[in-house]
C-alpha cells in the first residue's frame, strides 16, 4: 500500500513518485492551497493539495485529524522559506496527485501533540490514541530494542532462551498470588508466577546450563509508580557458577543498554555491604548520585540530657543519626519546615538541625532549636566527626531503626532532587551480603529474598543463629532504582530442608508445596545461580521517565484497574457455576 514511510522521505527522493500511508496530524488551508501533515510510525511529512486537482482538493476539504489516508504523489523541494529545519523532512513536500480515505476518524479526546499535558487517566481510558503521541511510541519503540539487544547478548553468551509455564502451582514467595480455578478439577487452582524462579532451578537440574526468559511475572500486592500487577522480568539462571560470574553478566549487559540507548558509560560497579547501605543511606537501594550519607551518633549524644537523642541513643532496634548537606545554609525557615512535615509523613517525630554560619565560632556562628538542650563539646565532636564547613546544614533522624531508615533515606533523595546535588547522570551499584532473614510484624523469621537462596554458612550454624545467617544474595541499583537482583540457590536437599524448618514450614507442608523440588535435589543438583532484571525500571530509567506506565503499552492503573478494558469486570453466572464458584461478594 505504500512505497516510503512519511518520516523517511528526504530531498533524496527529489522528483519521485511516491506513496504514503498514515494519519493526518494536521490540515491547514493556506490561500485555496491545503497542505497535510500526514504522521506514521517514522515521523511526520507534509503533503500540498492543490486546488486545480479537483477531485483531491475536494476529499482534502473534508479531512479532519487523525483521519487515515494512502497519498500518491511527487516529491519536490519545498519553496524558500518555507523550510522546517527541525523535522527530518522538513525540506521537502509532496505534491498529490492522489488521496484515499481509507478510514475517518471522530474527533479526537485530546491533540496527538508532545508538548500538551494530558490527564493520565484520560490518557488510559483512550490509550489508542495515547499511543500515537510521539514521546509514547518512543518509549515502546526503544522497549522493544531493549529487548531484542538483551536477547541477542545472552544468546551471544551461549544462554537458551526457554519458556516456563504460566499456568502453575501456589507456592510462597512473598506476594499474594493471582489464582485462576480449574474446570477440569473443580476445588483446585492454578496460580500465576510471581517469578518462573522454581522452574528455573529445574532446568538447571535438567542440565541446562544456560538459561534466560523475558518472562511475564504476576504479583498481587499494593502498587506505587514502579510497580504494576504483571510486569516483565528478564530472568537468567546458569550452573557451576560462583557470584561474581553472575555479576559480571549482569553488568555488561546494562552497560551495553545504557552505552546503545543512552550514548552514555558505566563506570566501575560499585559494591556495597547490605550493612553499610543501610548504615550509611538508610536504604538497600542508594541513588549514589547524591553525595550525601547518614553518619551514626548515638555513642556522641548518649549521656546527653536532651532525651529525644539519648533515649534512642540506648535502645537496642534505634539509632541516631546526623546529615550533613554541604552549602545547605541557604535553606529557608519555609524550607527546613517543609523538610520537617516531609519526614513527619514517614513516621519521624521530628527533624532537628543546626545550621553552620562560622565552624570556627560555636559561641555565635550557629543557630539551632536545639542548642540549649546540647552542651558546646558534645556540638564540637559532631562537627568535627561530620567534617562539617561553615555554610553547611545538620539534619537529625533519632528513633527506631525502621522509622529513621525510611525518613532519613527519603530526605536524602529529596533534598539530593530540590537542590540538584547530583555528581552524575548515573550511579550504578551493587549490594551484597543481605540477611538471609528478616523479623515480620508477627514476629516470625521471613526470607528476605525466597527460601532457596543459599546461605554463607553451615547447616549447623544457620540453625544455631539463623539471624545473623548472611545470604548469598545480591541485588543491582541503578539510580537509586533496584533494577535486578538475584542469589545463588540452595542446591543440598538436606540444606533446603533446614530452611524449610526454621521457616516453620513442616515436613508435610513442604511436600505439599515443595515435593517436586525436593524430589529434584535428590537427583543430584549443580550449584547454580542466577538474576532477574525488571525491564519496565530498565527502560523507565533510559527513557528518562519516573511513572512505570509510561514504559508499557497497556498498563494497569494503581487499583490494578485497565480503565480502555474495564477489567477487571464481573464475569456471567453461567461461568462461575462451570468453575463451581459462587461469589459472596455483596454490592454495596
């Protein structure tokens, strides 16, 4: 139907006939001449309807936006001055000789236009439209790329790319599953894959050595910015390797994504200890961008009168921790105020701080709330312990360990984003040596990945301290984004049922869930290990945008709603009694 793509057409193709096909992006009627913009998927070319060709000139009337249309015609150079150097095409027109109307269109809910803000929801409930805006198709475009770069380097590096089942067992793995009921077996249910994690692992098993998956992944949790109910993982597993095996993959490959699509270099890989993320920035998941790191206190402010630091100061689970933000003076009252309600919001009582007019005079060159509740020597050993200057700002984070890890953390991104701080457009890391376990709000001990990652430690020692046990897990953090993360497996039958037993899980219950990989590990198991990647935060992050949506051609809203399908949506009775399911559910 057509010979060029609108967006490719150049003063090349001088004096050539050709054919077009698109949609019309704008009509403008200039002096009895018409001139088209038409647009498809290579960019935008402008078409001249003139009024001696009748039969054309007449349809060119009655064209409105986003109609599509097939032009035949000449290519010629456009007149002087008239030239638009800011488009690919912008120095050549085309003259019909020919126009069909091969599909009208109603007027649009909003202009196909980059530079108009659009409600999202609006967005969402026309995305066939959103989807024509040129900053959209961008977006999936280079997705795709993505993709097919991630493919070929695996493939390079001699990785199978093997499909796992979709439709498969519950089995736990942090996130509350999505389960589909069986017809064939009523009572039954499958469930979707948080993760293709256990297959994986048996194809290890299996002998391939090899593995990786663009692979589909449903999780039934509470949704934010970057997360959405299903999302693309790209998952890879390889046997008889040691960590730093996997982490060498992994990194290449985002290197290579971020040197194609970005014209940009990773440096070096940062590692840091799950420990030191979390001592130093509050989070497992720093932006290393921002130069700014929490410095611990508690053993300066301990025996101080001034209770809101050495109560905290001397509780085990809580710390007290100051922030030094250099040349952060010039924040206002308003300012220190907004950063207070910011933090408040996560928990935090309070922020305190003390701004530095002159390091060299703590008799007058500081002014803070809290100086008549600090004697002058304990202020002398914070700044000198901060290395602090004159025209720098303390911040202070005093209570438990959860409320200023997160308050502390987040003030951080957010003064690092208000005053710009950052030192580079990337800041790649990792963080290794993560707890095997964490404590949950029950009280009881929880992977803080999944059960079978494999421990730096004996079966003997696990069971003794299973807190303190160190997984050999690693995650990678991109701009304070955790892109991927992975571990070694377990890969000792006997070892995974210790797991499985200081989880609580019983014997019975981990056959019942788990006998199809018990029964693996006993037919003899490589050490194997692998990663996944999130591709939707990999492309937010290259396509520069913070919304996860933006990234996905059709997304689910933050209520896992598709507000183009309506889904999700009741469903016949007819078809829940085949299910032999009945809803109890009542309409309010």
């Amino acid at each position: 139907m057509k010979s060029h793509y609108c967006g490719e057409i150049t003063s090349s193709n001088l004096k050539e006939e050709v054919t077009i096909c698109g949609w019309i992006h704008r009509r403008r009627d200039h002096g009895g001449v018409i001139f088209l913009d038409v647009r498809d998927i290579k960019g935008i070319c402008q078409v001249v309807v003139n009024p001696d060709n009748e039969e054309s000139f007449k349809l060119a009337e009655s064209i409105r936006n986003e109609f599509v249309v097939q032009i035949s015609g000449l290519v010629r150079k456009r007149l002087e001055g008239t030239v638009n150097e800011n488009m690919h095409t912008g120095e050549i027109e085309i003259e019909v000789k020919n126009i069909t109307i091969l599909s009208k269109a109603d007027t649009p809910v909003f202009p196909i236009d980059e530079y108009q803000e659009v409600n999202e929801d609006v967005r969402l409930k026309n995305r066939v439209l959103d989807l024509r805006r040129p900053e959209m198709k961008e977006r999936i475009i280079t997705r795709s790329k993505i993709s097919s770069l991630i493919r070929n380097y695996l493939d390079k590096n001699n990785f199978h790319e093997i499909e796992t089942p979709i439709l498969t067992k519950a089995t736990p793995e942090g996130a509350r599953d999505y389960i589909l009921p069986s017809r064939v077996q009523p009572g039954s249910f499958y469930a979707l894959p948080q993760s293709p994690q256990l297959f994986k692992q048996l194809l290890m098993m299996g002998g391939f050595d090899k593995y990786y998956q663009i692979a589909r992944c449903f999780r039934d949790e509470d949704l934010r910015a970057d997360r959405q109910p299903e999302f693309t993982q790209i998952d890879i597993e390889a046997s008889f390797v040691d960590q730093d095996e996997i982490m060498k993959v992994s990194e290449k490959m985002i290197k290579n994504i971020i040197k194609e699509f970005c014209d940009d270099s990773l440096e070096k890989f940062e590692v840091i200890d799950w420990h030191d993320a979390i001592d130093r920035y509050g989070c497992d998941k720093p932006d290393l961008r921002i130069p700014l790191q929490l410095v611990e206190i508690a053993d300066l402010v301990v025996d101080e009168e001034f209770k809101v630091f050495s109560e905290p100061a001397k509780k085990e689970g809580s710390r007290v921790v100051a922030l030094k933000v250099p040349n952060g003076n010039s924040l206002t009252r308003g300012q220190i105020d907004d950063y207070t309600k910011f933090v408040s919001k996560l928990g935090a009582k309070g922020l305190a701080y003390i701004k530095i007019n002159d390091v060299k005079d703590l008799e007058n060159g500081i002014q803070s709330p809290i100086l008549k509740f600090l004697n002058n020597e304990t202020i002398s050993k914070i700044i000198e312990t901060l290395e602090v200057n004159t025209d720098d700002i303390i911040f202070f984070g005093a209570g438990t360990e959860a409320t200023v890890n997160l308050s502390m953390s987040s003030l951080i991104k957010k003064i690092g984003e208000d005053l710009n701080l950052y030192i580079s457009k990337w800041a790649p890391c990792w963080v290794v040596n993560f707890p095997m376990f964490e404590i949950n709000k029950e009280g009881s001990l929880t992977p803080l990945h999944h059960p079978f990652t494999l421990p730096k430690c004996s079966k003997k020692d696990i069971l003794d301290n299973p807190d303190k046990a160190i997984a050999h897990a690693y995650d990678v953090v991109l701009n304070g984004y955790e892109i991927g993360g992975g571990s070694l497996r377990i890969y000792d039958k006997s070892m995974q049922e210790t797991i499985f037993s200081i989880l609580n899980i019983s014997k019975e219950e981990a056959d019942n869930k788990f006998g199809f990989l018990l029964k693996a590990l006993s037919t003899g198991c490589p050490p194997h290990g692998g990663i996944a990647f999130g591709l939707d935060r990999i492309v937010m992050l290259v396509t520069d945008t913070t919304n996860i949506r933006d990234v996905i051609a059709f997304p689910k809203t933050q209520s896992a709603a598709c507000l183009l399908t309506d889904a999700p949506s009741k469903v016949e009775k007819e078809q829940l009694d085949e299910l032999k399911i009945t809803s109890t559910h009542k309409e309010e």
